[in-house]
C-alpha cells in the first residue's frame, strides 16, 4: 500500500517527461499503478474504510452534550406560593445543563466491532495490492503482444525486401532462359502475398499498442515510444521446480489469500458483535444543570446558584425479548461467517492452481522455444541451400517458394515461443513472495 502511494507521488513528478522518454516494461507498469482508475477507485475504498475504522474507534469515548434552553409563558398560570391564578402576564424562564454519557458494558459489541473494521482495512489495503498485480500481468501481456508484432512486422518487412529483391533476379532468369516465364508470375504472386503479410503485421503493432496504452490509461493520440530491447538473459533462466512447501509458502504470500483471511477475521468480529447482543449492557450517566424563572423569587445568578442540579444514574439494560431480531442478525453472522471460509477455500484451490499451471506452461514454454530454435537453424540451412539452387538454375522457383514459406512459418512460430516464454517466466515471477 505505501508503495502504492510513493508511485502517485513520483507519478506527479517524473511522468510529465513521459512524451520525451522510451518506455520500458518497468516504467510502463509503473505509470499504470498511478494512473489506472480500478487503483485510483480502490484508493477511495481504502480512505473511506479509513473513516469507518476511526468512527468505530471513537465510539468507546464517552458522549458529551451542552444543552440551553429559553422559554416564555403567558397567560393564565398559577403562582403556587400565593395559590392564586395570575392573568395575562409573561414569564421566561432559562435553562443550562451538562450531560455525559458512557456505556460501561454492551456484551463487547463495540469492541468487535472496531477489530471487525481494522480487519476490513486491511483487507480493502490487500485488494488494492491484488488489482496492481492483476493489472501488472495485464500490462506485462499487452508489452510482450507489442514486442512479438514488432519482431514480426519487422521480419515480413525484411522477407518482402527480400521477396522482391529475388523478384528482379527471377526476372533476370527468365529473360536469359534459365527459368519459365511461369516462375515470373508465381514470384509476382509471392510478393503480393508478402505485402499483405507486412500490411498486416503492421496493424497488429497498432493495435498491440493501443491495447497497452488502454492500460495505462493513455489517451490514443499521445504517442508511446516502447524500448525495443531484448531480454535475451531471460530466457537462459531455467524454470526453477516448486516443492510442496515452496507452493504453500507461495500460497499464503499471496495477496488474495491473505484478503480472504482478513475477511474470515472480520466475519469473526462481527459475529461475536452479533451474540454480544444477547448479554445485559450497563451504562452510566451523568448530568449538572442550573436554571432561572422570571416567575420565582430571586436575582438571576441567586438562582442559578441556588437551583444547581447535579445527577448520577447507572441503566442496566437485560434483553428479553425483542421479536427476534438478535436472533436473526446473529444467523446471519453465522451464516456470513461460513461464507467466507467457504470463499476462502475456493480462492486457496484457485490461486494453487495458477501457480501450478504457471510452472507447468513455463516448462512447456521453454521446450517449446528449443524445439522452435533448433527448427529455424534448420529453416534457415534449408533456405540458404536451395536459394542457391535456384540462383544457379539448379532448383525450380516452386521449391524456393516452399523453402521460403517454410523459414516464414519457422521465424513466425520461433518468434512466439520465444515472447510466450518470456510472459510465463515474469508470470512466475509475480507469484514468488
């Protein structure tokens, strides 16, 4: 949560400079923290529970009022010194008085009721740390599409170069005789199919970058300028094995976890609050007034000094019956209690299975990106041999075409194996503690 808070502060600071920067994967995630409105609303949430917790807290003080009060009478009232009846005249009269009042005793209610708030807090604070991960893996996907749709634009913009390159030579081929004039039109189709293949490569890096700044929370005409540099170094990382310890030590680091235990407390609380209601509560209360009549004998301050009126009372308060009210608020306690282990449960078996399944697709991954290496080697010899062939008049232009293609799909599968790697392995980075 306070890292949180440190990253609105810098956010205000360092991100104006953003239009001049290179984005990285680091500085885009963290811009996204700041400026991401499920954060920003989860921040309101957590000032608002806050508020609650101290409102609970400042119920066990004890409540003071001052009270004043002025009056005036007329008309027919009785003098009951003389016992006559008088007629038609105005008397005021003047009040002041002191009142504290302090429950001694309410079966604990308040007081679980502040753990119950304290407990929700901190679980609205855990909230706010699953949605910045939730939001991380978000914005780390959108990168990594980006990263994979430039790489591949790239790649058709270099085989179209290429494609057409070979075109001219194709033509010059013909013109001498080594090749049919059929391996000219087949070629000219080659290189219609290659443009559309860059046409749209290039639209995938356009939507590949509005879904990341959708993220980020950027307006689309401001241009996001991404660092282009390869994290290579990662992929020499082995996936590291996961023993049962490890998983639930993983388990109860995890911030969603941690929330459902928060709420388990808190449904704990607000039980015992509820049951708390069936014991007797005991206050006491405590009073010091004064007062002044026109209709009474006396300067004003005489009798303010001669009416005061000091008080002490104590209430105990023994619950009979109460058409079933605390019995109902106390089943549902119950009953909400009950819930939130059952969610707690859920949650449990659900996060275990994304770490789980994160290890096993980062394995995958990573013998999916050797497998896909070692096929583009071959792609490549493949492709240098027969474009040799076919220089030499030694290999039909149907057979560099198949070669072609062939290196295309390699690069193109080589490619998504490599960045899908990359994605597992910084998944599985988010869920170590």
């Amino acid at each position: 949560m306070k890292t949180i808070s440190l990253l609105i502060l810098l956010g205000s600071i360092v991100f104006p400079l953003r239009a001049q920067e290179t984005w990285t994967l680091e500085r885009c995630i963290q811009y996204g923290l700041v400026h991401n409105t499920g954060i920003r609303r989860q921040e309101f949430e957590i000032a608002a529970r806050k508020a609650d917790l101290r409102q609970k807290q400042f119920a066990h003080l004890p409540l003071v009022g001052i009270q004043l009060t002025q009056g005036a009478n007329w008309g027919r009232s009785v003098d009951m010194q003389e016992l006559v009846i008088i007629r038609n005249k105005l008397t005021q009269a003047t009040g002041a008085s002191l009142n504290l009042s302090l429950p001694l005793f309410d079966g604990l209610s308040r007081h679980n009721t502040r753990l119950a708030a304290r407990e929700s807090l901190e679980a609205a604070q855990l909230d706010a740390g699953t949605l910045a991960r939730s939001l991380t893996r978000d914005i780390t996907r959108a990168w990594v599409e980006l990263m994979l749709a430039r790489q591949l634009h790239a790649c058709t913009c270099e085989s179209y170069a290429t494609i057409v390159s070979q075109q001219e030579r194709t033509a010059q081929l013909v013109a001498a005789g080594s090749q049919p004039k059929s391996a000219l039109h087949e070629m000219d189709a080659q290189v219609a199919s290659e443009k559309a293949a860059e046409i749209e490569a290039a639209c995938r890096v356009r939507t590949a970058l509005l879904t990341l700044g959708r993220l980020m929370n950027l307006s689309p005409e401001e241009v996001l300028t991404v660092d282009d540099s390869r994290d290579d170094d990662a992929l020499a990382r082995s996936v590291p094995y996961l023993s049962h310890t490890q998983v639930e030590d993983w388990l109860w680091q995890d911030p969603r976890i941690q929330c459902t235990r928060r709420h388990i407390a808190e449904a704990e609380h607000l039980h015992a609050a509820a049951k708390g209601a069936f014991l007797p509560s005991l206050s006491v209360t405590a009073g010091y007034g004064t007062y002044y009549s026109s209709a009474a004998e006396g300067s004003f301050f005489t009798q303010l000094d001669e009416n005061r009126n000091p008080s002490l009372s104590f209430q105990l308060t023994i619950p009979v019956f109460d058409a079933m009210q605390r019995v109902s608020q106390a089943r549902k306690s119950r009953l909400a209690l009950e819930m939130s282990r059952l969610e707690a449960e859920t949650v449990r078996i659900q996060v275990e299975e994304e770490i789980r399944s994160a290890t096993i697709e980062a394995e995958n991954g990573c013998q999916k990106y050797l497998s896909a290496q070692e096929t583009l080697q071959a792609m490549q010899e493949l492709l240098s041999v027969t474009e040799a062939k076919y220089n030499l008049g030694a290999a039909s232009v149907l057979d560099y075409l198949i070669a072609r293609n062939h290196h295309t799909q390699a690069v193109s599968d080589f490619l998504q194996a490599k960045w899908q790697y990359l994605f597992q392995l910084k998944l599985l980075e988010q869920y170590r503690p």
